[in-house]
C-alpha cells in the first residue's frame, strides 16, 4: 500500500516537567538517563499537517508560516526517516507546524512539536499506532515529547522507552511567567551532553532524581500539593546546579528569573501556595493550586523583567483533527 498524496493532521500540548529529565542513558536512542514527571498545558500547543508529496525531492517544513532550514530541519527529517522506515515508505512530506505562541517569545516547545509530528506523520505515512507507540516516537525527536502524547500528568521513567499517564487529582494552575528573552541560548540538548560530559555535579544530579521523582509521585498521589512544589523546586535547582557546574558553564538565568523566584517566594511567605521551575531558558513556570492563581498571576506581572503570564491549565492528550487543506 502507498500513502502518497495523503495528509493528516495533529494537535499535540506542550507540557512542563515539574520532576526534570536532564541527560541521557543512550544518545543515540535518547533514552533518559533520570525520571521526571510532567504536566501537558491546555494553553501553549502546536498544530502540524503533514502531506505526503509524490514529487518532491525533499522533505519541506514551516514554522509559523517561515520555511525551516539547517538543523530544524535535519530534525524533522531525522524524524520523517523513522516514520517512513517504519511504514516501508519512501515519498517526501511536506510538513506545516503552528505554534499557540509565538516562537519568538522562546517558548517554542520541541514537546509539542514532536508530539504533532509523531501523530501527525505517522497518520499520513499510513500508520495507525497507539499512544506508547506514538510516545517511544516522539522521544526519539525529542524526549519530553514522549510525555506530550498524553494529557495530564505523565512520567518518562530511567531508560524508558515510552511516557505514560500517571494519575493525580490536585486542582492546579501553571503560570507561565515569560520574561524579556534576550539572546538565543545554547539549546537543550547540546547543554544537557556537555553537562553530562564536564560537570562534577552531573552523577550527583542522576543519583539524586529517582528520590525526587518518587517523593513528587507520592505528593501527588496522596494530593499533597506543598511536598510536591517543594520537590519540583529542589529537582530544577539541582538540574541548574549540574550545569552551573559545567566548564564552561551553563547559565539559563537572567535577572528577572530571579526576580520572579524571590516573588514567589515572597507569595509563600504571605500564605500563597505558589512553586517554581525553570528549564532551558530564562523563563519560569509557577505551579498554584486554582485558588491562588489569579492572585500569583496578578504579582507576577508586576515583577520587572515580565513580559506576561500565561496562565495553564491541565492539557489534553495529543490527538489527530480533521484535515482542511493547508495551514495559513
Ligand atoms: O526534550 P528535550 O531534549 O528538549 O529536553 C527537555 C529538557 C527540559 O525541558 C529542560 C526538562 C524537561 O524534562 O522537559
């Protein structure tokens, strides 16, 4: 059977890693090296359309209507490859990706990018695959994304090769507080090898997570929202520890980062149940039980250095849509 001329289309959310994964046991399978447990938003998602192009000589993909080159682009291919390998396929795609938010604000998320991709393309090369397939996938683009194909919470364990859903009835808000971005950083997973291969910090950061991960699961098992900040703020500071560091070091936070963990701390201390993380980028995402978000929201703001907050609910699961032609 050939799919050629076919087209599908997926929404995948991107989600926050309240437990961090930080480095990889394989890089060439890009199985992680330490657990982490996430939340997919409902607010920041990516919207992609893949179309099987008989003519083409070689895959093409957008971003947000711009064409992707260079290593963007190797990426997808790299991820189109494995499609096709697994589909016996060998005709060219054509790839149109939407983001919610505006890549420039870098927020873009190569969660929620890979996980519409996955689902997307894997529709289109003819496949008709289940969530853990999508999600073994997924990480093969990008390891948070295997934990975009679900919505909710969701885990990707030591050398796993899929995410999956975990379980947890806390009513929580995620504020994503976006500060002023300045200069492109080193991306993540360049950041995340060479932290890996020069920082002393590196094996205490993997001897450490498992305890993290389980104390966070355990919180939000039993709903016990406190035990889980506090173990979402000791996993991101340690991960930021590991690439402190580093030589030469890795150093994602600029002024207002901080800014903004002061206030929420400040926020603690006045009785307003508020946690931070940050991950490979100056911004920082605030976890609230529902009750406080509006108020954390509204302090947040006022920090120099905001440039917004976005406030997130839980996301649904990655899933296909119906097709209506190309993506403006
Ligand atoms: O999926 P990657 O390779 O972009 O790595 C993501 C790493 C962090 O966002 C910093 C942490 C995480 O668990 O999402």
């Amino acid at each position: 059977m050939t799919a050629s001329g076919a087209a599908a289309r997926a929404v995948a959310h991107s989600n926050i890693a309240l437990v961090k994964y930080w480095g990889k046991l394989d890089r060439g399978r890009n199985l992680p090296a330490v657990p982490s447990l996430s939340l997919t938003l409902d607010a920041l998602y990516t919207t992609t359309r893949v179309e099987l192009c008989p003519g083409l000589e070689r895959d093409e993909a957008t971003l947000d209507g711009a064409p992707l080159t260079g290593p963007a682009l190797n990426r997808i291919v790299e991820h189109l490859d494995r499609l096709r390998a697994i589909a016996g396929e060998t005709a060219r795609a054509r790839v149109e990706s939407v983001n919610t938010v505006p890549t420039a604000a870098g927020l873009a998320s190569s969660a929620s990018g890979f996980a519409a991709l996955t689902v997307a393309g894997s529709r289109a090369f003819g496949l008709d695959l289940d969530p853990a397939a999508h999600s073994a996938l997924a990480r093969q683009g990008s390891a948070s994304a295997a934990r975009s194909i679900f919505g909710g919470w969701a885990a990707l364990r030591v050398g796993a090769e899929s995410a999956e859903p975990v379980a947890g009835t806390l009513d929580v808000r995620l504020l994503v507080v976006v500060t002023s971005a300045g200069p492109k950083a080193i991306g993540s997973t360049q950041a995340m090898l060479h932290t890996a291969a020069t920082s002393p910090y590196y094996s205490a950061w993997t001897a450490s997570s498992p305890a993290i991960f389980d104390r966070a699961v355990a919180a939000l098992n039993a709903g016990d929202f406190s035990a889980l900040g506090s173990a979402m703020e000791q996993s991101t500071l340690m991960m930021h520890a590991s690439m402190f560091a580093a030589d030469p070091a890795v150093v994602y936070f600029k002024p207002a980062t901080l800014a903004v963990i002061e206030r929420v701390k400040e926020l603690r201390a006045g009785g307003n149940e508020a946690y931070f993380t940050m991950d490979a980028g100056p911004h920082v995402k605030v976890l609230t039980p529902r009750a406080d978000a509006t108020s954390a929201a509204r302090a947040l703001r006022e920090v120099a250095g905001v440039n917004g907050v976005i406030e997130c609910t839980a996301g649904p699961a990655a899933r296909e849509i119906s097709d209506e032609g190309r993506l403006e």
